[in-house]
C-alpha cells in the first residue's frame, strides 16, 4: 500500500501559512550520525593550514663552544658575549622538535559516504526532535522543515530579516546566539577571532548573489547558503546534526531534483 507522502507549510513574511508543499525525499534519507561527524571532520581536516616555524628560527646568531676548562657548561654561546644561544635548551634558542609544514593533515572519505552524510544531515534539519536536541530554541507549532515563500531571499535589510524570521517564532534562536556571544580564551583574542558566537539559523536559498545575503549578514550566528553550497559542515557544525534551518520554496523546489 502507497503511504501518504508527508507536506510542510510554506510562511509568509508576515508568518501566515499561505499553502503546503510536499517534503523532498531525500528528507526521508536514513540518519547517520557516524557518517556525518566522518565527514565534517574531514572537511576540517582538509581545510588545516600547513604551519611550521622558519628554518633560522632560533638559529641568527654566531655562535661558538667554549669547550672543556673553563667550569662552565659545553653549551654553544654567543661570540660577543657569555650568554648561550642557539640550543633547544636555551633562551631563545631553536625549538627541540617544531611543527613541519611537510605534515599531511587531510582525511580521505568515500564519495559515497560524503553523499550519504550530506543527505543524511539534511533529513536531520527536517526533524523537529534533531532540531531540538541541539539546542536551538523556537516557537512551539512550527512545521518541519521550514519553508518561507521567495520573497525572503529578496530582503536586504537585517530589521525585515529579523522580523521575517520573529513572524514564524525563531527570533529565540537569533536572541540565543546574541547572548551567547563570549570572548575567546587564549591567544585567539589577538589574532582576528576575539569573539565566539553559536551558530544559529541557516537560510537556504536557490542561488547566490541574492539580496538575502547582505540583509543577514549582521544577524549574530545566521548563515546564508544557496542550495549548490550544502555539504555536511554546513548543515551539522561541528558535526553535531539538526541545525536550525530556513529554505525558501525556491530552494525546497530545487531540493526536491536530487537524485538519492
């Protein structure tokens, strides 16, 4: 017997249920949690910048041992003074056994695998339950997987943004992630990355270079993505499944070709 294929509600911008559109198969993907943390850990392995220090490093000075006699340590000293240089075990000296730019970081992954994480991940951001349980926050009665009607991806003021997102009850999550927003510990806060905020909302669109994505940009946590763009990483940061997601039908429409 055929089984009723599940709809959802498309929102207006005002956050009134203008009609309902069958979900996409591939929302009904099987949930591999192992397959979707396999991936996003490759995706940032891959993405890991070679680093290492300068071969001179610890090393521009001219140096000479003192030898045996003198009630000293044998350790290399510098020529124009008395002060040891240049071994690991010395102030300034080089480093005993740095980090080598030559270090393989990436992962490999099946490309069968890396599909079925990204479908996978994808049916996640359709169940309310996996929503949930990562921790986003919205309003009770909100149908899964959300999807906005296409004038959405035309707003290019984060206020109609905003207001759009509040219509439907998910203005939580954006309170949440501004709330959550801390400074870094460590050394971050001076190299460019002060700040970490929860991710929040991630808006779906069918295409890039939309006016959505300017309009979302200062929404703290929400990302924009056009349809091309969704791999594992975006759709489960960190790798853990159920982000708060948006499409528009536009987007959902286009979903809906994928080939399982």
């Amino acid at each position: 017997m055929a089984t009723k294929q599940r709809t959802t509600n498309v929102y207006s911008l005002e956050g009134e249920v203008v009609k309902s559109v069958p979900v996409p198969a591939v929302f009904e993907t099987q949930f591999r949690p192992d397959l979707i943390k396999k991936a996003v850990v490759a995706a940032e392995a891959n993405r890991r910048q070679a680093y290492g220090p300068s071969p001179e490093s610890g090393m521009r000075h001219s140096v000479s041992t003192w030898g045996k006699g003198r009630g000293v340590s044998r350790v290399q000293r510098l020529k124009d003074g008395r002060k040891g240089a240049q071994s690991p075990n010395n102030v300034s000296g080089r480093r005993a056994h740095p980090p080598k730019p030559e270090k393989d970081w990436s992962k490999k992954m099946n490309q069968k695998e890396r599909t079925l994480a990204r479908l996978s991940a994808l049916a996640a951001v359709g169940s309310e339950e996996a929503v949930r349980d990562r921790g986003h926050q919205f309003a009770d009665g909100v149908s899964f997987p959300v999807v906005i009607e296409d004038r959405m991806q035309e707003l290019i003021s984060t206020q109609e943004v905003y207001a759009a997102l509040s219509s439907i009850g998910l203005d939580y999550d954006v309170d949440r992630a501004k709330d959550g927003r801390k400074i870094r510990a460590g050394r971050g806060t001076m190299r460019n990355r002060k700040y970490r905020t929860p991710r929040s909302i991630l808006l779906v669109v069918a295409e890039r270079d939309l006016p959505l994505f300017k309009g979302a940009a200062n929404l703290p946590g929400v990302e924009v993505e056009a349809v091309c763009g969704l791999n594992s990483d975006v759709l489960a940061p960190g790798g853990d499944p159920g982000r708060l997601t948006v499409f528009s039908e536009s987007a959902i429409n286009a979903i809906g070709g994928w080939e399982q």
